[in-house]
C-alpha cells in the first residue's frame, strides 16, 4: 500500500485496502469489562446450521494456526440480495438489504439493565483486587470472530486450558477489541471473553477487554438499525455500514441483552505497567479528554445518551488510522503518552501488513508479509498488535514488555 494516508487517515469501508477507484470518504467508515453479566452460564457452542462447516477446534500449540480467509481487499456485504455488489452499485442513501434485523429506537429512551457481575461478582474482589494481580501482562490483537484461532492462541500461551478455561493463575490479560465481524463467531468470541474474565478474577488475576470501532459498528446495528445518520459524505446508517464491513447475521440473531450491556460498558484507554493500551492507532481519543478517565466516562456517557449521530461520530473517529506511521508518527504518540501516561502505546485496528505498506494479492496468494509477531515501530514508542487474521495472517497474543 502506498503510504499516502495523512494521519489519521482510514481505508474506505474499514476495508484497510482501497478497491480500485475509490477515494476514501468521511461517511464511508466501517468501523472497539469485565466480567459476565448476572446468572450468566457459559453456553455451549451450537451445532453449525445446514450447509455451516463445523468449526474446528485448534488446540495443538504446535499446529500452525493461519486462515486463509478472504483478504481485507475483498470486502463482505452481508448476507442480503446485494452481498456481492461493489460499494459504488450500492444505494446512495445505503439503504440495507436486511430488514429482519432487531432494532432498538434511538429515542433516548433509557435503557433497562439487568444486574450483572460487574454490578454483583461472582468471587469477592476485594480479596482477589486488580491492585494485587500482579501477575505477566499479556495482550490479544484484533479478533474478528475466529473463535479457534483464538482458542489455539490463548492455549499456546498457556493462558487456558484444552477445555478452554483459565489457567493462568493471576496473569493480566488485556484484549484490544474487535472481537465481531469477517469471522464466523464473533458471539462465540465474547462469549469467551466473559467467561474468561470471571475464571481469572475467581484465579487472582484478571481478563479485561478494550471497546474497538467494531463493538460501536455493532451496537449502532443492533441500536439504531438503518436509521439515517450525518456523515461527511452525506446520509449513512449503521446496519448498512456494519453490513458493508463484515457483519455477520449469525452473530447478529445471537446477540442478547447481556453481550450488549458487556460491550456498552468497555473502557476505551488503559494503562497497564508502561504501557498505555488502546484500540484504534489514532489520536482522536484526545477528542474525549486529557485523562484516561475522562475519555472512558465521556465514551460511556455518549452509548448512554444514545444518540444515532452522536454514537456515529465516535465510531468514526475510532475508526481513523495510521496517526503512528509516517514522519509525524513518532511525535503524534508523544503527544498521547505525554496526556495519558505510559512509555509505550499498544494497540490493534490497523493490520500490520497495511503498516508495513506490503500486501498479497485478492485471492490471498503472491507477496504478502507473514505476520508472526507485533510490529514495532514509530521510534520504538508504538507497537501493533493486528497480525491480519482475516488475512493470511495470524492472531496475536503476546506477554508484555516486549524484549525486542
């Protein structure tokens, strides 16, 4: 890829590979807690619908774990009559095809939680405090629904079990968000995370996670359906949007109350150790305040007024990118280390193929950087946790600090 993206700048449809004739946009953005929500009981995993391969359960640390999915400059547009069509044969107005979609009205009309662990944790926390885990840091890339891909990672780490649970003592594990969409179980995914995050806390460690712009992408979906919204390019939605980056309606007739409040509730900065944790390699969390705690709370307070175009506006400035690559990338990351906190920025969103300016061809063959480890770079200040797992890439789960 060129390196022709001013900081900040974004790939249309969150596609991180401008198709041929197009010209990034505003409007055309695609777009990222901690413990299980009351009387949750992990499920298990349902049996694959007709015409659905089974997944494949990849334990073996010493299997190579890559996908050979389709790459990001193949988009997906959903399942409807227009899945195939290229961005520029859809509706101006990006009227989606899917109609049967639930959709909760953005008539600030509050929403009723149920009382979940966060509210009443299943272990005493006070005993098993995040002051006293002090166990390794680790972090997990970008998801994206390969719920055996990540199941493989964490194993190989020693971070869970063969069945899947924690066995990592008081470990910290921290993941950087986008755990829907592109991949077939994105639900799967979260629904592991929570569990997760229970099982480390009853351990003495924690397992918490980062809001991506696909957690916004799909609650905008779920919330406000294909009610119009401003964009710079004109009027958008967030179903068609969330259709045109990957949405998968799987995951989507899956989703329930508890996944909803769990990815409404997601901090969007953190600092662990030297490290300051992020989703999105952008500085517009600067946008949200000067402290970590001020853009969490001013995130949480935007999904809890739950206004379309206000929500819209934060997914698409949490879906800019590159802020960290070119010449003024170093300076940008002083910028955030300098308000926040931290030694180091971490974060995911951006594949590190795209980083590195090298990519394969469509079909997934030719070229292409092998991702096998984050990509450090920006003066040593920044490191990239996205190895592409949609890609002919790898999920990335790796101990903190680095040794590089």
């Amino acid at each position: 890829m060129p390196n022709a993206h001013a900081q900040d700048a974004y790939a249309p449809h969150d596609a991180y590979a401008p198709q041929e004739g197009n010209t990034p946009q505003e409007g055309y953005l695609p777009q990222d807690g901690y413990a299980p929500q009351g009387g949750y009981v992990p499920q298990p995993r349902q049996a694959p619908q007709d015409g659905q391969a089974p997944p494949q359960e990849r334990l073996d640390p010493e299997v190579r774990v890559r996908t050979r999915a389709r790459p990001y400059a193949r988009l997906t547009y959903g399942t409807g009559a227009q899945a195939a069509l290229p961005p520029d044969q859809l509706p101006a107005d990006y009227t989606p095809t899917e109609r049967d979609l639930p959709v909760v009205g953005p008539d600030g009309t509050p929403v009723t939680y149920t009382d979940t662990l966060i509210d009443q944790p299943a272990v005493d926390l006070q005993q098993v405090g995040e002051g006293e885990a002090g166990g390794p840091l680790y972090v997990v890339g970008d998801v994206h629904g390969y719920y055996d891909e990540l199941r493989a990672a964490l194993f190989a780490e020693g971070l869970v079990d063969a069945e899947g649970h924690w066995a990592a003592g008081n470990a910290r594990l921290w993941f950087l968000g986008d755990f829907t969409d592109r991949g077939p179980d994105g639900i799967g995914v979260i629904d592991l995370v929570m569990q997760l995050s229970a099982e480390a806390a009853a351990a003495g460690g924690y397992c918490k996670a980062l809001m991506g712009n696909h957690e916004l992408l799909l609650l905008g979906a779920k919330r406000f359906g294909d009610t119009p919204v401003q964009s710079g390019a004109g009027t958008a939605s967030f179903q068609a949007a969330w259709l045109l980056n990957g949405g998968q309606k799987t995951d989507m007739d899956r989703l329930q109350d508890h996944h909803l409040q769990w990815m409404a509730r997601l901090d969007a900065v953190t600092q662990e150790d030297s490290h300051l944790l992020v989703h999105s390699d952008t500085t517009a969390y600067l946008d949200y305040g000067d402290s970590i705690e001020a853009v969490n709370d001013a995130v949480h307070d935007v999904l809890t007024r739950n206004d379309a175009n206000e929500v819209w506006d934060l997914f698409r400035k949490l879906t800019k990118r590159f802020a960290f690559r070119d010449e003024s990338g170093p300076q940008a990351v002083r910028e955030l280390l300098a308000t926040y906190g931290g030694e180091r920025i971490v974060h995911g969103h951006s594949p590190i193929p795209y980083l590195l300016g090298e990519v394969g061809t469509e079909d997934g063959e030719g070229e292409g950087i092998a991702v096998e480890e984050p990509h450090v770079y920006a003066d040593g200040l920044a490191v990239a946790m996205d190895g592409g797992v949609t890609m002919a890439g790898k999920l990335l789960v790796v101990q903190l600090p680095l040794t590089v």
